[in-house]
C-alpha cells in the first residue's frame, strides 16, 4: 500500500512534460486530490495545454463538462 501510495504522490513532472501535444487540464476547484496551484503550475510548465475549471470535486462531471471537451476538440481543427 505504502509502494502505490507513493507511486501516486511522486514526482511526476518528467512523464507530465514528456510530450507537447495539446492537451486540457479539466480541474474541479474543490478537488481535494489536485490543488489550483499545481493545475496552474502544469499549465504554465507545459506547452499546448489549456486549464479549464469546473465548480466540482475531483472525480465528478457536471454540467459542462461535455462542452468543455467540445470546445477544446473543436479549437484543434484549426
């Protein structure tokens, strides 16, 4: 358990920017897994990648979700 705990709260930043393809942060505000300042801090690390916020925790999908992932797949057709 200790193993798999750490695994999850590692550093993780060289798999974070390992690739710049395009990519959008979905972040729940209240989210008690990923704090506001470390979304912002991915966002501003890595390239091509887009922060948008719900009013959630971390793992539900309300109401604009969908139009969230529309619209970022919509900005990539150029």
């Amino acid at each position: 358990m200790v193993t798999s705990v750490g695994r999850v709260n590692g550093d993780h930043w060289a798999d974070r920017l390992a690739t710049d393809c395009p990519a959008l942060l979905i972040h729940g505000t209240r989210s008690d897994t990923l704090t506001e300042a470390h979304a912002k801090e991915l966002v501003s690390r890595r390239p091509h990648t887009s922060l948008a916020q719900l009013p959630t925790g971390h793992t539900a999908a309300p109401d604009g979700f969908a139009a969230m992932v529309s619209a970022f797949l919509d900005s990539l057709k150029g």
